[in-house]
C-alpha cells in the first residue's frame, strides 16, 4: 500500500517528461525501513547518497530538506518502507548534463509487509543474467536497474524468494535487491564490490557488527563453487534487515545457523 508521494516537495505522482532519471537512469536512489515515523539508518543512507551524487557529479539536495520530508511522507504510518529517488532534473536532449542542474526529489512511502514474514529463512536461486563490470558506478544505487529485472524475470515460483547473481566473468557478487555473507570455518566473508553490485548500507552495519563481536571479517572476490561447502549464508539489505537462507536451489540446504542468529540479534 502506498502511503504519500512528494515530488520536490509537493503532493504530485508525476515528474517532467525530460527527467533525466526517466530519461537515461541519470540518477541515485534508496530504500529505507521506518519504524513509528523514524529512518533509524537515516544517516548512513544519506551518507551513501551523497557519495553517491559526488561521483555522478551532481549537487545533493540539502540532507535537511531530505529529512523534513522523509517525515512528511511517513506521517500517520507505523513500520513502513520509504523510497528516496534524487535525479539530476530535467534536461535537454542528449547525453551531456547540463552545467547547473535543477535535482529532482522524490520520495514515497509505502506500508511495509510484517517482519516477521521477512526472516524466515529463503530459498535462493542462481540467475543466469551476469551483471556488467564497470568499477565507476561499483557501489553505487544507480537508476540503472536492467540486470535485476532481467534476473527477476527468470523464475516464477512462489516457493523462490531471491535470486544469486555472478558478474560476467563468474564471480559471485550480490542477490539481486541484497549483498550476500557466507560463514566459512568461523570466519565472515562476502563478496568484494569493485567492479559492479552495490555496496548496501546493511552490508556496512553487518560488517561493523561483526567487527564488534570479534568475527573475523574477510571482503574478497567468491567464486560460487564456495557457496556448496559454506556452513551458513544468509543476505542482507536495509528493509528486512539480515535474512537466513535455508536453501539454494540445485545445490544445498542449511539449518538455522549459530553466527547468523547472532548477527541477527546484534543488528536488530
């Protein structure tokens, strides 16, 4: 259920035709839990999207404004999901931005499914759709989202909740709206974001929080052969938290895992 739309700050469903986010997917986005009106990972959010816009060369709006209407839009809404979109505005035709771009706000809010049903553990596939390698946007949460919906479209099994995605030269990099974790011997690993995936704001806390609790932490290229012999995995991303995997499809099945449930408990 969608709770309230502000485009630039108003109470509209539409943005200019020559949006260069419509355009050309020239443009940022996140997506963020909220709980009683709150974006308790607001800051990190904001942090990642202010890299974000410095990369793709362009002005971020004030984290000010940003924050007022993060709250208008939650107003009256209880556990809830807030999509944040910043474009570079509007713009003539043609690749070349414009020297003084006019940044296009969107933000909307939508009731969130209980998180309960969230956590239980998933089932997982492997995509055949390779994501492409470009370290320039490595990381970042561009409009550019043709690879996951490409991937999402291969499967429509109900009993599939997410799906594994390789780069095009095999690494595993990410799910497709996750960052992936195994437990191997103890030891924490996930894929290294170099050349292409995002590099989530769930993926950050969960590296700090194991960093707290004393787990060795280990960032690295994964091929996926290693997914067979992992004893836990388990994805992550900033609306549902952490999330046990119990199988992947084809290749193996785990139980509820110790280090999981841990991390789990210390990120809640």
């Amino acid at each position: 259920m969608i709770g309230r739309r502000l485009v630039n700050g108003s109470e509209t469903a539409g943005i200019a035709a020559d949006d260069r986010g419509l355009q050309y997917g020239d443009g940022l986005f996140e997506t963020m839990a909220a709980t009683g009106g709150r974006i308790p990972r607001l800051p990190l959010h904001l942090a990642r999207l202010e890299d974000g816009c410095r990369r793709l060369k362009f002005p971020m709006p004030p984290a000010s404004l940003i924050e007022d209407e993060c709250e208008r839009v939650l107003e009256g809404m209880g556990t809830a999901t807030v999509k944040l979109t910043i474009t570079r505005g509007p713009g003539p035709r043609g690749y070349r931005p414009t020297a003084d771009p006019s940044v296009t706000r969107i933000v909307v809010s939508s009731a969130a499914r209980p998180r309960g049903d969230a956590l239980e553990p998933a089932v997982l596939r492997i995509c055949d759709t390779r994501m492409g390698l470009n370290p320039l946007l490595a990381g970042l949460k561009h409009l550019n989202r043709l690879e996951q919906v490409m991937a999402c479209s291969e499967w429509d099994d109900p009993g599939i909740d997410e799906g594994l995605m390789l780069s095009s030269d095999g690494r595993l990099v990410c799910a497709t709206a996750a960052n992936v974790f195994l437990v191997e011997d103890g030891r924490l690993v996930t894929p290294a974001i170099r050349d292409c995936g995002v590099a989530g704001v769930m993926r950050q806390v969960v590296l700090a929080a194991a960093a707290d609790i004393g787990l060795p932490v280990v960032v690295e290229d994964v091929q996926p052969d290693r997914l067979a012999t992992a004893d836990e995995l388990f994805f992550t991303n900033a609306v549902v938290g952490i999330r046990p995997v119990q199988e992947l499809v084809g290749v193996r099945r785990w139980a509820a895992g110790e280090i999981t449930r841990k991390l789990m408990d210390c990120t809640a």
